[in-house]
C-alpha cells in the first residue's frame, strides 16, 4: 500500500487518529519542518502536477494551474500566525493559544484538486491537525498522488506517517462514512451545497464552502482599460472554474461600449448575432445548471460544438444580455460572461445584489469614486470583495495575499488559514505574569 493510502475509510482515519495522538505533543518546530519538507518537495514537481490534473480534470488551462499550485505553496501561512495573545492586568495574565480540533476529514473539489490538498494539509498541520482527505472522484489521481507526496516528504523530513491520508477508491459513500466517523473531529467541505449542507447536519464541527455567482461591477468613473483588461483576463482564467471568477459584469451604460472594447482587446469575442446567443445558450445550459460536458472548457472548444464562427484564438465569449438572462443567474463554470447594462450607480448596487443572490461570496467593483467603492463593498456584504482588479486576486492569485482555495461563506469564516482550524483556547494566571 502507498504511504498514507489505505483500502477503507475506516482504517485511513484510524491511521491519521493514531498519528494525531502522538502529533499533537511535538514541538512547533516539528510542524515547521513538516511543512517545509512539502513546500521544498512539491516545487520541482509543479508543471507536472498542473499538466497531470489538466489531463484528468479535463478541465481549465494547464497556465492557469501552475499559478494556482504556485499559490498553494508560496502563499499558505504555516505556523507563524499562530502567536499566542497575551493580556495583563492588576488582577494577572490571559493568554489564548490555537490548540488543534484533532483528526479533520476534509472534502477537496475536481477544480483546485492538487493544490487544495497541498494548501490545506499546511493549514491543517500547522494547526496540529492531522486530516483525512476524501477527493472528487473526477480528479482521485492526481489528489491521490498528491496525499502519498505529503506522506513522503513529511516521513523524510519528520519521522510521522499518515499525517495526511485517504482512501484508494473515493466515492460519495466514502464521504458519508467520513463524515458519520466517530474519530473525525471537524469537516472541511470545499465542494457543492448539497455537501455542505450534509456537513453542517452532521453535528461535528463543520467549515462549509458555499456556491457563488460573483458580479464584476463597473460605475461610470472607473479606469475602463484596467477594467476592460481585469475582467476579461480574470473570467478567462483557468476557463472560469473557481468560485472567484466573475460570472457577469455589471456596467453603466455611459461607459459600457468602451468597456467592451477594451475587453475585446484582451482576448474576449463578443457575440452579437441573437442566433449565435441561442446556440450558446442552447449547448451550455442543462434546465436551470450548466451542461457538464462543457463546464472548464476551453471558448474555442465551446464555439466549435456550438458551430459559431469567430477569428483567432478567443479566451473568452462575451454577450450583452439582461440581468435574468442564464448566464447571469447561473454560475456557469465556462469562459462566458454575460454584460449587463445599468443606468446608474444605484441601479448598478441593485442589480449587484440581484445577481449575486445573497451567496456572500466574491464580488468586485471598478471604480474611481472612494464613496462608491466603500458602498459597494459595505451593501455586497461578500467574504471577499475586490477594488479595482480581478476577482482572483481574492484567492491569493498573483501574490495578492494568503492563499484562499477553501473559503467558508456558508459557515462564515470566510477567506481561511490555520488559525481558521483551530481552537482558541483561553489561559488565567492569576495575582502575577505583570512585569510592569
């Protein structure tokens, strides 16, 4: 057997339970190196892993998951936001340390499978957690391959096995023995609603990644070249399977025609023959989801089995449309983006709100106009709001911050990292610990 793979799931949380009970008394530095030892091992391995799960997944661009692997590593926090916090008074010393939950069962998506497990399990370990993975069945090669690599370089670099385990066949039962598992102590669900829904129902502490639908919004002040380009590239990206991506844009009529331009200029065919719409629609639209054959392809791809002619090599289709048009009000997973024209900055907040359907997850606006951009971001209301640049910047995309694969907008944590998977525990020494 692989190192952390096993036959069942019982026997995987069994293992990493074994593991945790010895883990959790090591030092911090034992998490540094565990840690480490996985950032220094999986870097040679990027363009593999990004051409793999590209092979697998079928879905995306391999460009666009070397950044996201990149991300993974080079941007997920360890150890070192950890700090205790101290408090002194008359009366003594508090101090809250994070203290771990224990053995986490985690569910990773078909989208960010890689780089998920990879993100995730530096989280989880720097935490003192020890996790169970259960992966999509549509991406179990390249997740499994990844959990055995985790393996490897921590027992190089540590002593410890099966910090980081799964299962060699996943499945949808699988993921209702994990979550039903007496030695599981919390669930961390990057997946679909109906999951999350199973975590939060579960009675074990859940961090829940709900859906979202993340409107681009434009007012009639903003740079439209910047805009024009961040949008364009950013829904482009990785053919629109994160949950960040933008899934409309949403623009005052003054500025909408420049705004299509300068989008076109950036890789985006814009569709404006109502029979080439109708094809698109026709093809792309499954009832009220998207049709999976053609979620994460390429707009090429799509065009081709649409039988709609266009010039180049497009990234990207884009349409006017109105705001109950499909692809407004379904997150349509495609290098597709519908605009939606508005009158106004209060018809733009309106129709944000609308479209965004109180998910509360990801949503941007393009802007000049300080007053606008705080309103916005205060009546969106979103875990992750974004000014004046693309929607993944929100992910940690291009060095924009912490990496952020799973953020919890169902359970309201929001963006995470390790400090998110753990317990706050609260010490009280009394008549003492001042040095004032």
């Amino acid at each position: 057997m692989s190192k952390g793979i096993f036959k069942t799931v019982d026997e995987a949380i069994k293992a990493a339970k074994v593991a945790e009970d010895k883990f959790i008394h090591e030092p911090i530095a034992t998490r540094v190196k565990a840690i480490e030892a996985m950032k220094d091992g999986f870097r040679p391995y990027l363009d593999q892993m990004a051409k793999e799960t590209h092979e697998e997944t079928g879905m995306g661009t391999v460009e666009a998951k070397l950044a996201k692997l990149n991300n993974a590593i080079y941007n997920t926090p360890g150890p070192e936001i950890l700090m205790p916090d101290v408090e002194t008074g008359d009366g003594g010393m508090i101090m809250y340390e994070y203290a771990p939950y224990g053995v986490i069962g985690a569910v990773t998506p078909s989208t960010n499978p890689a780089e998920t497990v990879i993100s995730n399990a530096i989280k989880f370990l720097a935490g003192g957690n020890t996790v169970y993975f259960s992966v999509h069945p549509g991406a179990k090669k390249i997740s499994r391959w990844a959990v055995e690599k985790c393996n490897e370089f921590i027992y190089e670099a540590t002593g410890y096995e099966n910090l980081v385990v799964s299962i060699e066949q996943p499945s949808l039962e699988a993921v209702d023995q994990m979550m039903t598992h007496p030695l599981i102590d919390a669930l961390v669900v990057t997946g679909g609603p109906v999951l999350v829904k199973q975590a939060m129902e579960s009675g074990k502490k859940a961090f829940g990644a709900g859906e979202g639908n993340v409107p681009a919004m434009v007012d009639a002040t903003a740079d439209i070249e910047l805009a024009g380009k961040n949008i364009a590239e950013s829904a482009a990206f990785d053919n629109n399977i994160l949950c960040t991506s933008e899934k409309s844009c949403l623009v005052e009529k003054a500025v909408k025609d420049q705004l299509i331009e300068e989008m076109q200029k950036h890789k985006a065919l814009l569709l404006t023959d109502q029979k080439d719409i109708d094809k698109l629609v026709n093809l792309t639209v499954d009832g009220n989801k998207p049709a999976r054959p053609y979620i994460g392809k390429d707009a090429t791809f799509i065009l081709d089995e649409a039988g709609i002619d266009y010039e180049g090599k497009p990234e990207l289709i884009i349409l006017e449309a109105k705001k109950d048009h499909p692809f407004v009000v379904i997150e349509m997973l495609m290098p597709i983006l519908a605009v939606v024209t508005v009158e106004d900055f209060e018809d733009l907040l309106k129709v944000g709100l609308e479209v965004e359907r109180n998910c509360r997850h990801t949503a941007t606006i393009h802007s000049q106009n300080l007053v606008h951009m705080n309103r916005a971001a205060h009546v969106m209301n979103t875990s992750i709001f974004v000014v004046n640049g693309p929607s993944s910047a929100g992910t940690g995309v291009g060095d924009t911050g912490a990496s952020a694969l799973t953020i919890c907008t169902a359970t309201g944590e929001g963006t995470t990292t390790a400090k998110t998977f753990t317990r706050r525990r609260r010490l009280n020494a009394l008549e003492g610990f001042s040095i004032r």
